[in-house]
C-alpha cells in the first residue's frame, strides 16, 4: 500500500533510522546496531538513484521457516521499490524494467567478483502495490477516506537472506548480502555509472516531516 500512515520522507541518512526504526529493532536489539546500520545505508542509496525510490521495508519474523533444508533458521529483508515518474506506477513493464536493471547490475558484479555468497540469498521480483490518489486535488492532510481513490499498481521488491543454524551467522550472512548490494550501488555512483539525484519526497507525507 502507498503511501501509508507510518510513511516517511528519507531526506537525508540519518532519516532512515527515524523511518524504518521500528522495522528493524527486532534486530538491532537481538544483533546489534552494527549489524543493521549496512541495511540503513542500503535503503538510503536506493533513495539517491535517479530512477527509482523506497517505499517500504519489511524484516521477517523471527520464526519464519527458511526455504533451505538445512538451516534451523534465517535473517531476512525486503525493500519495495517503484520508480520516480509517478505515472509509471501502474505500468508493469516498468516495474519489470526495474526488475531487469537489478537483476543484470547483481549477476554482472557477482561473476566479476566471485563472493563467498554460502547462506545468504539475493533475489529481485515483481509485486503488485495498492496505491492510493486524492480524488480531490486540493484535500488537506490528514486525508479522509472519502478524499483517496485506490488504483492497482506495480512495483519490485528486492529481497535479502542469510540462513544458517544459528541466529548470528545467518545475521552476518545477511549483513553481507545487504552490503554486497550497497556496495554495487555505491562504486557504481562513484564511478558515474549508476547517477545520483536528490532523493524523492513522498507527496503525501505529513506536513510536519
């Protein structure tokens, strides 16, 4: 759904912990914050790319059964995005380009690097969002059911996993997932191949961020 009550502009780094805190604690308080803060920094380089935004985080729970057989438990994560031209968001080819673009950006710095990826997981899809309009142009926030329409919309959602017999190593499995993806992101700005833009404010964010 977007946007949502709990939504947050990311402006700058340290508004990522103020937006996507309360997802995370669980693992701030089981780990550590050293072991989250690689996740905060990759939601804010997705936020600079000049193309595309976040929308929404989601760490599974604790108790979710991992997928492989032979591990007793998993840390996982999930990033919704959508693109910046907001007409783009009922388009599912574009959230299929979305879908592309990452996909070939991972595979491609994957072969050339060659991780140790043993336990953590990657993975790029498609996922349907409910987006939600002002009927009414110049309703005031906060907004009233009667002032939003919904509409059917498409964005990606890049998922992120270590599994393991133990909480800790699939923990630093998963750290190192989420920081083998910043990592991408951030020589590829560096190097001027990927861009930087400021980062996308939510148009129905609450006055007072």
């Amino acid at each position: 759904m977007y946007p949502y009550a709990q939504l947050r502009n990311i402006l700058k780094p340290a508004d990522v912990p103020r937006a996507i805190g309360d997802e995370c604690a669980p693992l701030e308080q089981e780990f550590g914050t050293e072991t989250v803060r690689p996740f905060y920094h990759l939601v804010w380089l997705f936020n600079t790319l000049p193309t595309l935004y976040t929308i929404q985080t989601q760490i599974a729970p604790r108790d979710l059964k991992p997928p492989y057989a032979w591990a007793r438990t998993q840390v996982a994560s999930q990033i919704i995005l959508l693109p910046r031209d907001p007409t783009a968001h009922t388009d599912q080819r574009a959230a299929e380009a979305i879908n592309s673009w990452c996909l070939r950006l991972l595979s491609e710095r994957a072969h050339q690097l060659n991780p140790n990826s043993a336990g953590w997981m990657i993975s790029v899809g498609p996922t349907p969002v409910r987006l939600f309009r002002l009927r009414i142009p110049d309703a005031q926030y906060p907004y009233r059911d009667e002032d939003l329409t919904e509409v059917p919309g498409f964005g990606s959602v890049l998922r992120l996993r270590g599994c393991a017999n133990s909480r800790s190593t699939a923990a630093e499995r998963w750290r190192a997932a989420v920081k083998f993806v910043a990592d991408i992101i951030e020589q590829g700005q560096t190097q001027n191949q990927l861009g930087r833009a400021e980062p996308h404010r939510h148009l129905y964010d609450s006055p007072a961020e």
